[in-house]
C-alpha cells in the first residue's frame, strides 16, 4: 500500500510506503478524535452552562452502555494499531535468506561498509535496485543508529552486539544517510550516502574494485590465529566442526541448543565459555582485544561461507570424532595478530 505524503522523503524502498500508512493513520485518527472531543467540549459548554447563579444541575446516571462502547472501541482500535505495527516490525526484522549481504561497523565518525566481493566504503554504500538487501551492524565505540528517511529505515548499532536489518530499494537515486543517536561532538558529521543503482551499473562498478573477499580475509585470518588446528574438517580437532554450521542448531552442553548465525559466532570468538558445544571441554581462550571488529566480521564471514558450500559434513553439536577429543574451540598455535586485515580506514572504491 502506496501513501504518498507531500512533505515526507522519498519513498524508495518496499516498506516505506506501509511506513507512511500507517503513520497516516496515526494521523488521521489524532486528529479525529481530538476535533470529536473539542465540538463535544465546545457543545456540553453552551449546553450545560449555568444560566441562574443559584442554577443547581440535575443528578445524572451513568450509562452502562456509553461506558462499554467508549472502552471497547477505543480497545480494538489500539489492538489494530499494535498488530499493524507489528507485522511491519516483523517483516522489517527478518531477514529473506537471498538477500545480499553487506556489513556495517560504526565507529565516531564515519560509517564502514564492506562487501562479499571486497569492497569498502567509507560513508558511502553503492547497492543494486531491486535487490534485498542485509545490513549486519556493529560499532567499535558508543552507541550508533544508521537512518535513511527514503527507506523509512533506521536501527540502533550497540557495542558488543550484531543488530540486522533489510531493506529492498525500489527506485535508482542517491539518498541521505544518518546517525540518529548523538554519538558525540562531531555526531551531526556522521553522514553519508547510499548510492542505488541500476543493476548493470552496479555490476560495472563491482568489477573495478580490486579488494579481496570478506569470506577470504576470514580464511587467512582463521590460519593466522591458528583455528585451524582445532576446528579440522577431518573430525580430528579438539574443536567442533565449523562446515555446514552456520544457520544449523548447535547442540550445547546442559541439553540447550543455539542457532549457529552471526551472533553466536561472535559471542564463540570473544566469550568461547559462555555456550560451549555438546562433547567438548572450554579450552578455547578469548579473543577479546585481539582481534577488531573488522576482523570479527572477517570471520563471520569465512564461517558463513563454510557453512553454506560443505552443507554434507556434520556440523558442530554432533558428537565429537574420536569420542576423547579436549577442545571446545580453536586453540591458537601463536600469538594472535593484532593489526588490522585488509586496511580498516581504506578509501572508498571509485
């Protein structure tokens, strides 16, 4: 549904335009039952006036049914505004499994975005009409919220945490990028682009681009830290098996089990204790202050692809092979590098 409001931003994205409804309605029905209730005041004023200083008002009974049609009325409608807003939120926040992914890490005060593909982007972002797309966020600092009025999309980026959202842009165009959470004194700086393109155009302007894949920085970085000792694809490990893992359910000691996404491999790197998967024993030490967020993502991404591609080996929470193995997690052969993977401050490709 299509509601075009003319001094509201563009709509150029599929949701905007439920956005726009219902806020409309919202509208709407303020100001319907505020001028209702300002005729009713005006009339009970005139009509019920005193006329005689010594006037004393007759004795009034209450109405059962007025009181019933005032409270469920007013109930149904406030039901029907929250399962709208509802459906809006859930779709808005469920992301379709094609979409394209694209990640996101905040820091004071710029925007960095990088690709599949290897691309970077600094305050800018170029995506293909027509196409889903998936922002998986993070922030190196203080709390961020990224908000593009066009797409009637905005979301809180917190430390410590992935947030996700999706957005389907309907009309090629350039559109304004914000941060709409004071951040700090250059906060109001905090902006940018987002640069939708024709399909063939993007296609042209991924091919210029000369970085390496996000899922291939990943890789190396998984050989660097030494993860690879421990997570063998053979079973032999003292860590879980990391291919067919990702969007599976990890069984975890205690009978729980866990959606193997972003999240969880995030909270697996910095706190390998706090979910430790069925069969093996925490041995694996923290990365926390070893490895940056751009790195995190790095191997986010290495073990989404993993996750994908080899969907036939066994996938962490089965049971370990050989039945004594040791290890939880990777268990790093030396001292994990600290420096940046791939350039965190790159310029934006042209």
């Amino acid at each position: 549904m299509q509601v075009s409001v003319p001094f509201a931003p563009d709509q150029a994205s599929t949701y905007s335009g439920e956005v726009d409804a219902l806020y409309g309605f919202l509208w709407a029905l303020t100001i319907g039952v505020g001028a209702v209730l300002t005729i009713l005041i005006i009339y009970f004023a005139v009509k019920y006036r005193r006329r005689t200083e010594d006037e004393i008002p007759k004795a009034v009974e209450g109405s059962l049914k007025l009181e019933v049609v005032w409270t469920v009325i007013p109930f149904f409608i406030a039901m029907g505004i929250f399962t709208w807003g509802a459906s809006i939120y859930y779709k808005r926040y469920s992301p379709p499994s094609e979409a394209l992914d694209v990640y996101v890490v905040a820091k004071q005060w710029m925007w960095k975005f990088q690709h599949l593909d290897g691309q970077r982007e600094i305050n800018e972002l170029h995506i293909p009409v027509g196409r889903k797309i998936k922002l998986t966020m993070t922030t190196e600092d203080v709390i961020h919220s990224l908000f593009v009025p066009a797409f009637r999309l905005k979301m809180d980026v917190v430390p410590g945490k992935y947030s996700s959202i999706w957005f389907q842009p309907t009309e090629a165009g350039r559109y304004h990028l914000f941060c709409a959470e004071y951040c700090g004194t250059s906060h109001s700086g905090m902006i940018g682009w987002i640069d939708v393109m024709e399909p063939s155009e993007y296609q042209s302007w991924l091919s210029g681009g000369s970085g390496e894949a996000l899922a291939a920085s990943g890789e190396k970085l998984f050989q660097q830290l030494g993860c690879v000792t421990c997570h063998r694809s053979d079973g032999q490990g003292r860590g879980p098996i990391l291919e067919g893992l990702f969007g599976k359910e990890a069984a975890l000691q205690g009978g729980q089990k866990v959606t193997a996404d972003e999240a969880y491999v995030r909270e697996s790197i910095l706190n390998p204790k706090a979910k430790v998967v069925e069969g093996y024993q925490p041995i694996m030490p923290t990365f926390q202050g070893l490895v940056t967020e751009e790195q995190l993502l790095q191997l986010v991404a290495y073990v989404k692809s993993i996750g994908k591609t080899q969907t036939g080996t066994n996938p962490a929470g089965a049971s370990p092979s050989p039945p004594n193995k040791m290890g939880a997690a990777a268990v790093p052969t030396g001292p994990p590098q600290t420096g940046r993977s791939g350039g965190a401050e790159a310029k934006k490709p042209r």
